[in-house]
C-alpha cells in the first residue's frame, strides 16, 4: 500500500464531517509524510532499461516492470512501490525530513510541501523512500512510524532515478 491511499481516512472523515459532534476526538489526528534519499543498487540494477535485444525490442517491458536505470534523458523513472527489504542492499545518504503534514481535525483541502534534503553520506541517489508518521493524540506524545529505523518492515514508495550528483536537479525531478 502506497502511503497516501492511507489518506483516504481523511476522506471519509470528511464526508462524515456534517454528523460528527463538533468536539468529535479523531485519532489519528495527523499524519506527517516524511522522506529520505536512499541509494538502491540492487534495485538499480534489478530495474535496467530494455531496449533492442537481438532485434527484438524490449521497449514495452520497461512500462511494464517499472524499469528505471540507463533510462534515456527526457524519460523520468517511476514510483516503485517496494519494501525497502525486497530491494536488497540499501543505506540511507539523507536525514529524514517531512515533507507534509496532513490536519485530520479539519476537512480535507489541497496540500503542498517544501522541504530541502540535508545530505548526511556521500553515494549514489537512486530515489527517496516516502512513509506516513501517524500522530494520535493532539500532544504529539503518541506516533506510529513505519519509517527506517524500527523493528518491522516499512512500506515504502522509491521514487526512482537516475543518479545526480546535483541536488537542485534531483528535486526538480520531482
């Protein structure tokens, strides 16, 4: 499950706006969509870009399998919805920085995020893992994190690209 079909809770809680008690206690009571920059070689490697093979053009496989790696220029690569476990070896370049917060107290509106990645090792960025912190009470004293770091896999969206050295590039693309 991507992080954000979680949301949908915020969309029903919404639609039910207009029978809820006005001092209505809505757990969770906001979510945080944090992000860090990874590097995925096996990833990277296990998601190649086909193209002609023996004469036989592969093309229609990179859509397919979700191919990211040697991707021509104006190509971006997709989002992969993985477990970070099912992808091999990976390491953590960045901090983890949030990326939106979502008030569930209010009803849902259009959201936007901004956030500048603190680079904290040197390595190849193949994409960033994306996953919901999960606030449940209004004092932020109970979290529920799937994110890196914590005993049980996390679910994880790689946004998946080709290697930049140049940060200001890299979140252009996204």
């Amino acid at each position: 499950m991507l992080p954000w079909q979680n949301l949908r809770f915020w969309k029903d809680r919404t639609t039910l706006s207009d029978i809820l008690s006005e001092d209505a206690l809505i757990i969770p009571c906001k979510g945080i969509l944090r992000a860090c920059a990874v590097s995925l070689p096996d990833l990277w490697k296990s998601r190649c870009c086909l193209s002609n093979v023996e004469g036989f053009d592969h093309s229609v496989v990179n859509a397919t399998l979700g191919a990211c790696g040697h991707l021509p220029d104006l190509e971006e690569g997709p989002c992969l919805p993985f477990f970070v476990w099912q992808c091999g070896e990976f390491d953590v370049l960045s901090e983890t920085f949030d990326v939106m917060e979502f008030d569930f107290s209010k009803q849902i509106c259009q959201c936007q995020g901004k956030s500048q990645v603190k680079f904290t090792k040197t390595g190849v960025c193949h994409g960033f893992v994306l996953w919901i912190n999960w606030v449940m009470d209004l004092q932020n004293s109970v979290v529920i994190s799937t994110g890196p770091g914590h005993s049980f896999p996390f679910p994880t969206l790689t946004k998946a690209m080709k290697p930049h050295s140049s940060i200001q590039h890299l979140w252009q693309k996204l």
